[in-house]
C-alpha cells in the first residue's frame, strides 16, 4: 500500500513538473541584443585618468542608481580609492564615501608626500579568473568583450568574488547572487554611455571601442602613457589607466 | 489488499514502472526543459537578453540638449561645459520622457562643495574653496551661476589698489555690494587719493537700513538696533569687509 502511494504521487509530481517545464519553454525568450546591434563589431574597453578623479563620487552614485545597486555602503559595483603616500614609504589606502563632504579632514599624516583619488571597477579581463571558477558556468564574456552574470544560474557560492584580484565582485542581498559591473550593459547596446561614465565632471572617465580608431578611448590611448592593475596576474584588463602610481595594487 | 493489475505477474508491473519513469525523466530533460538550461550559448543569449531589457535611468546629455538649446549654450561657453546635465541634476529618464516629473536641483552649498571643497587629493589647479572662509552664510548659486560660474567681479578701479580689501570682500557676504553702497567717492579720490579720502557712512543708520528689524530687506541677517550695542557704531565690532568673521565665528550653511 505505502509502495503503491508513493509511486503514484512520484508520477503525479514528474507530470506536474512536465508541464511546468513546457511553459517555461513556451515563455522563452526572443533574441538578445536591441535592434541593430551587432555585439561581434564592438569590443569595449575604459580609460581612467588619476590626474583628473576629484574622489567626488558621483560615478558611484550614479552606478547604484542605474543598476538597483543596494544604497547602503557595503555594496558598490565600482568606488573609489584615496591613497596617501608617506614619506617613509608607508601607503595608505581608505575607500572614499560618496557625498561624505568633509573628506578634506581625512588625511592623518602629517607626512604625506603623495596623495590622489584611483577610481576602480571590474576590469572586464580578457583573460577573467572569475569565469574559470565558477562551479556552474553563470559567468562568461559577451563577443563584445564584457563580462556579464547569468543570475539564473548564478548559485551564489562567492567563488567569483574569492577569485576576483581586484575585489569587483560583490553578492548582491537581495537576489543572493554575485554581481559586479557590466560596463552598463544595458546602456551601451543602445548606444549610451556608462552611467559613471555620463556623469563624471571631469572626464576622469573614457569610454569606448578598443578596435575603433574614432572612439575617444583610441584618443586616450594614443595620447597617454597606460598601465593596468596587478599586470602580473596575466589578466589582461581592459581597464587602463594613466597617470597610475606604482604604488597602487 | 487489492492486487495492481491483476492480471499481470507483478514483476513485470515493477519492471513497467521503472521503465516508465525511465521515460519520463529522459523526455522531461530532452524537450521540456527550457533550452537555455541545458544549451550553453542559450543561456548566454538568455542573460543577454535579461541585461539590455533592464530600464534606462540616466538619459544621457544628448536628450537634454534637444529642448533645453538655451541653457545648453550658456554652458558650453562657460567653465562647466564639459559636465553632463545629470552630474548635478540626477538621472533625468523620467523627465525626458514626461517633461512634467521635475528633476532634483539641489541648490544647498554641499551640492557644489560635493567636487569644489578644498581636499588635498584633488588634483592641483582645480578649483576648491574652504566652506567656513569662503561666504558661509551664502548660497553658491548667489554669487556663482551653475550653468556658466565665474567669480564675482570688484570694480577694476577700486581692486587695482585696494587689493586685499576686495580679495577679502569676495568670500563675504557683501561681495555683490558694490564699493560704492557704502563709500561716496569723488572723481579726485583717484587722482589724489591720499587728499580727497572716499566717504564712510557716519552712523549706526547706514547699516540699520539693510540690518535693522525693521529693514525690508531680504537675506540679511537682521537685529533690533534699539537694544543692540547702542552705544556703539556697528564697525567697531562687525568688519564690514567681512562681517561674519567677528558675529558667527565658523558658523556654516550647508
């Protein structure tokens, strides 16, 4: 009798389940990109200029905004980073609170000989750590360049976070899982520019193509001496930055 | 207990379930579950699909421009050309699309210090102020338009020797006051400075007309002059140059 029971209602569930499944198949999605967009003509990169970041934060809030980011100050997809650099060699290094007005009081050290704001985010490796690690595939790169999270997929085991050098993996509360920047992907298929990007007062911030030659990154790269973070780690980001202080990791 | 398919010898009833569920579980995998499942580059494409569908908050300048032409040129010519409109008036995808929903303008002194306060390190030659020197009792936007700032101007004549007076009269309150509200000066006073001295007010009645309770006047910080410092001619105490720095000490406006 119990046998019987159990039998039946495993059959009755794997019927449910059956049809589940065909509606979910039924609701598939169409395909991807907006309407002439072609993700194989484009590989985007971002330049950053040190000399020009003010550390006013306006790219972080910005970035919550477009992106549902949580508003509290756990969580960011990018931030920026104060250095201060004594005259013993000794580096300091605070995350910069967006809108923290004041911040000019900050700085401790009597003997600091060097100081300035490095704006960070995911670097979009060409050669991601992140992606070979995760358990289940949720990460890859787009045929543009950009690395995006199937949150699905994504089982939110922080392994991606663990393995990012650059600490641009965060896990987002309320979905349960990892998430980071995408260089606004959403905006860039149609054509508009990184929210950081748009709102950056000083230009610190340059987007565009990596393959085109009139994009103004092609200007940025052209008309600066570039560098990476942690290029020993054969990342290969396709962030750059100019005006970079050996002394940021 | 009533037998399962009499008729049939039970093992083989045993041996059809489980060769039913066999065929279910197969074809469940095989062509009911959503592709994007099972196929890689259908779940790539999937996630795609999830990311460029997500709504749009920052409309990008080029939206702004199309109508707001007039204020669009007033700040190209100006120090703030190079700066999106949504940098200072948040993400504006609402009123692009509805010109009725108003986007935010903070017009607070913390909005403009957010990038001008002094902060050793912003990069050299940006321009920064100290918020408890520079006019703390006065909005930015009073002196400094947003869309195209530029420092107030002292009179030529005056600044080309009193230099230190319209440097310190242009982080104060008084700064849109031109010298001549309080000094009557005489043509003669530029030739022979020295000989034709430029006037100061006489009494404490000058001032009462901006500062007294009873003044009509706007934005000035006002006092009852019958009970206070009677006795006395306001400048002795206020610096008029500079009339916070004695009164409100590091008092500041956010």
């Amino acid at each position: 009798m119990e046998r019987r029971r159990f039998v039946e209602k495993g059959l009755t569930l794997l019927a449910e389940a059956g049809v589940l499944g065909s509606i979910a198949a039924a609701a598939k999605p169409a395909r991807a990109e907006p309407k002439g967009y072609d993700a194989s003509k484009h590989y985007y990169g971002m330049g950053i200029q040190i000399d020009k970041c003010i550390g006013c934060g306006k790219c972080v809030e910005a970035c919550k905004e477009e992106n549902n980011v949580p508003k509290d100050v756990a969580h960011f997809r990018t931030w920026i980073e104060r250095y201060v650099i004594e005259q013993d060699g000794a580096v300091e290094v605070q995350r910069v609170d967006p809108g923290s007005n004041g911040s000019h009081e900050t700085i401790s050290s009597e003997n600091a000989v060097r100081t300035f704001f490095v704006p960070k985010l995911c670097n979009q490796c060409d050669n991601p750590p992140c992606v070979q690690v995760c358990p289940v595939g949720a990460t890859f790169k787009t045929a543009d360049g950009v690395v995006l999270v199937d949150a699905d997929r994504c089982i939110g085991c922080r392994y991606c976070i663990q393995a990012c050098p650059y600490g641009a993996r965060y896990l987002n509360p309320l979905t349960d899982t990892a998430d980071k920047c995408t260089f606004c992907y959403h905006r860039i298929t149609k054509g508009l520019l990184p929210a950081c990007v748009e709102v950056c007062p000083t230009q610190a911030r340059i987007f565009g193509d990596i393959n085109s030659n009139a994009s103004p990154l092609a200007r940025f790269r052209r008309m600066n001496k570039l560098h990476v973070l942690k290029p020993s780690l054969n990342t290969e980001p396709k962030v750059q930055y100019s005006d970079l202080d050996g002394e940021v990791r | 207990m009533k037998p399962f398919f009499p008729k049939l010898p039970e093992a083989f009833v045993r041996v059809g379930i489980v060769f039913a569920l066999f065929i279910t579980t197969v074809s469940f995998a095989r062509w009911m579950l959503p592709a994007s499942l099972k196929n890689r580059n259908e779940q790539r494409q999937a996630t795609i699909t999830r990311e460029t569908a997500k709504a749009v908050h920052y409309a990008g300048s080029n939206a702004c421009t199309e109508c707001h032409e007039k204020t669009n040129a007033t700040k190209s010519a100006g120090y703030h050309r190079n700066l999106s409109c949504e940098t200072c008036h948040g993400a504006t995808k609402g009123h692009a699309e509805d010109p009725d929903v108003k986007p935010a303008t903070d017009r607070r002194r913390d909005a403009c210090t957010r990038c001008h306060l002094y902060d050793p390190s912003r990069p050299t030659g940006f321009p920064q102020i100290n918020p408890v020197a520079h006019n703390p009792l006065k909005q930015c936007v009073t002196c400094h338009k947003p869309h195209s700032p530029k420092p107030p101007h002292v009179p030529e004549e005056c600044q080309a020797c009193h230099a230190q007076i319209a440097r310190t009269k242009e982080v104060s309150p008084h700064v849109r006051l031109p010298c001549t509200t309080c000094h009557t000066v005489d043509v003669q006073h530029k030739v022979t400075p020295r000989e034709v001295p430029a006037k100061i007010p006489s009494d404490r009645s000058f001032c009462a007309r901006c500062h007294s309770s009873e003044s009509t006047m706007k934005e000035t910080q006002k006092v009852d002059f019958a009970t206070h410092g009677e006795k006395y001619l306001c400048w002795q105490c206020h610096y008029p140059h500079m009339p916070e720095l004695h009164a409100y000490g590091t008092k500041t406006l956010r």
